[in-house]
C-alpha cells in the first residue's frame, strides 16, 4: 500500500518537476566540468583555423548557387541578383558574429542547441536542436540524391536514373533505389568515424579543388559574355528594388552551412581565436565567390534567356562550350560531396551533445577514446540519411 502510495505521490509531481526540468538552465562551467564528462571521452584538438574556413566555405559551396541565381535572375532580380547575394551575404554576417559571439563564450559542440540550452532551458534547447536534426538528415539525403543527377551531367547522361535501380512492384516515384548515394553516404560516415582531422583534412582538398572550379566559371563566363547584357534587354534591376529583396530572400539558402564551424568548438585548438576567424572569414569568401558567379551568369547570357534548370550548363551549351557543361556537372558533384562531409560533422556533434543532456539516449553522446570522434552519433545519423534517401523522390532537386 505505501509503495502505490509513493507511486501515486510522485505521478502528482510529474508536473513540478517537468516544469523544473523544462526552465532548468546550465551554466558553462557546469556544461564543462560535468556534462562533457558523459561522452566518457574528450574529443581530440586537431583543427586550426584554416580547417574552419575550410569547413564554413565546403559547408557552403554546395550546390545551392547553381539551384537558386538562374531562377532568382531570371524571374525576381534581373542582372542584379548579384546585389541579391550580397544583401543575403550581411545577413549571414550578422548571424553568423551572433555565432561567433556564444562559441567564443561557450566553445562546445553542439551549436544552437548547446546556446539554446544555456540560455533559454532544455525544453527550447530540445526542440531547437530536433528540428536542426530533422533539417539536417533531411536536408543530407536530399543532397546525396541530387550527387546521382550531377554525377551523371558530368559523364554526358542527362537521365541520372540510368544510375538508379528501378524495383517494380513499388508504388511510381518510390521505386528508384539510389544506391550511389547510398554508397557516398556510407563512405562519408566511415571517414567522419576515423577521424575529424583527416576529415578535415579531405575537405579542405575538395574545397580547393571546388573554389578553383568556381575560379573556372567565372573567368569562362567573363571572357564569353558582355558587360552590354547587364543593362539588356530591362536595365540592371527590371523587377525593381522589390525583386532583388525577393531574390534575396531566395539566394539566402545558398549560405545555409555557416554555423558548421561552432559545432567544432571542441576539436580547435585555440578556439577564442580560431572560432571569430573561421566563423566569419568563411561568410565572406563565400560572399565574394557567389556574387562573382552570379555576374558571370548574367554576363555570359541576358537574364531573359537564362535556363530556370540547369542554369549554368545551359548557359555554356548556349555560348558554344558544350564541354564546360559536363565540367559543371563534375564540380557540383565535387562541392555535394564536401557539403555532405560538412553536414554530417555538424549533425553528429548536435547529437552528441543532446546525449550528454540526457535529452536522447544517453549511448549517443558517447566519444570514442581512439579516434576522438562521436561515433555512436556519426553511424545512427549516416543511417538515418540512407533509410530518408533510398527510396524518396521526394528528397530530390529533381
């Protein structure tokens, strides 16, 4: 009888203490000397402050400018969809010095979720970090779909389910099984579980190679267009001032990745100096690469008769280049594949710091002493993309 007793006495409780629970807050010595101390392990302090610029622009440079300048240009802001990038651009800037701000002060992983949870409690810190979860493994398994699409651009096939495998008997557009993003995937998640260093180490290869591939487009498209093609057919801005904030608003999608680096708070060496230069450097390089695109789009071709699809390739296969187009297709497949590194770096750290709160299971936060990375996280996470993905259409730039 005393044991129902206790049982009913603390079912009345249940709403005291889920309220306590909800506005508890920590503070960053206690998010330091207590709860990291759950992930059994310290992650390892490998990265310098290239490695973060590397992150924030590979994290950046996927394949959102080639989706978004040729429809912004052509249906909201004209030849000035570069001012578009660049009113986008201070906007990440802001966020991004709101960032650099909470990881200097609190350099742990986890990103928003770790500063939610500080600030505001862990029922906001909770739903904060589900939602940037469920955005990224979204996200992720759509860009791993769209690799297929570019990959198949860039040797010459403009159907990319000849990659796929078709599996009949399923219902239309659930039946294309895309195993080399499955495929991608799990290479990217058996990477990310060796090492944070030689990832990082691979990304910053693939970001080079990636910015050199911009450097490629937008001196092909300077030295084949005309400067005439700015002010033709409507002059520079023919949606007027209303349609560069649209396209702003748009291209704005384009710069989604810069709060990668603080999630590596952790693994940087000397983070009070390392976090402010990667944060923000990376959102400037990635400003200037963007707006240079843009300009040579709309030089290369008069805005009214950009492609909405495919907008680059397009424009070479209109200036005679029919080859830059299957180079195109190469170097989006390249920037996908550094973007998904990135995202999924990012993601395991949200996790892993979401089980150290004991706000998922508390086997996710686990660090392992070896490598130093969130492996648990990392392999439940690169699952998840490849159950999201495999099937899907929906998860696709198609």
């Amino acid at each position: 009888m005393t044991t129902l007793s206790n049982y009913f006495y603390s079912l009345s409780q249940t709403p005291h203490r889920l309220r306590k629970r909800m506005l508890a807050t920590w503070t960053p010595d206690q998010e330091f000397n207590q709860v990291r101390q759950r992930s059994g392990a310290d992650m390892k302090r490998k990265l310098n402050w290239y490695d973060l610029i590397a992150l924030g622009v590979g994290g950046m440079l996927g394949v959102g400018v080639f989706v978004t300048t040729g429809p912004v240009a052509l249906h909201q802001s004209g030849p000035s969809v570069f001012i578009s990038y660049i009113i986008a651009g201070i906007s990440a800037l802001l966020s991004s010095l709101c960032y650099t701000e909470f990881a200097v002060q609190v350099p742990v992983a986890g990103g928003a979720f770790s500063y939610l949870r500080l600030t505001f409690g862990e029922f906001l810190g909770y739903f904060g970090g589900a939602n940037i979860l469920m955005e990224y493994v979204f996200s992720n398994a759509a860009v791993a779909r769209s690799f297929t699409e570019y990959l198949s651009f860039a040797f010459g096939e403009n159907n990319p389910n000849v990659w796929r495998v078709e599996v009949h008997g399923l219902p239309k557009d659930y039946n294309m099984l895309d195993f080399p993003a499955v495929a991608l995937i799990l290479l990217l998640t058996l990477c990310l579980c060796h090492s944070t260093k030689e990832s990082s180490i691979l990304n910053l290869i693939m970001t080079v190679f990636h910015v050199i591939f911009f450097g490629f487009i937008i001196v092909a498209g300077y030295y084949n267009g005309s400067t005439k093609n700015l002010v033709n057919p409507k002059g520079i801005a023919p949606y007027g001032v209303r349609g560069v904030l649209d396209g702003a608003a748009i291209v704005y999608f384009s710069y989604i990745g810069y709060d990668s680096a603080s999630t590596m708070a952790e693994e940087v060496k000397d983070p009070y100096k390392s976090l402010p230069i990667g944060i923000v450097g990376s959102v400037l390089i990635t400003t200037l690469l963007y707006c240079l695109m843009a300009l040579s789009l709309c030089i290369m071709v008069p805005y009214n008769k950009i492609s909405d699809k495919a907008s680059y390739s397009m424009a070479f296969l209109k200036i005679g280049w029919s080859w830059a187009s299957n180079i195109v297709g190469a170097g989006a497949s390249l920037g996908i594949v550094a973007s998904l590194l990135v995202a999924m770096l990012g993601q395991a750290r949200y996790l892993c710091v979401m089980g150290r709160a004991r706000l998922v299971p508390s086997w996710l936060a686990k660090v392992h002493p070896s490598t130093g990375t969130p492996l648990n996280a990392t392999i439940f996470l690169g699952k998840q993309i490849v159950c999201h993905q495999i099937l899907l259409k929906i998860f696709s730039y198609e």
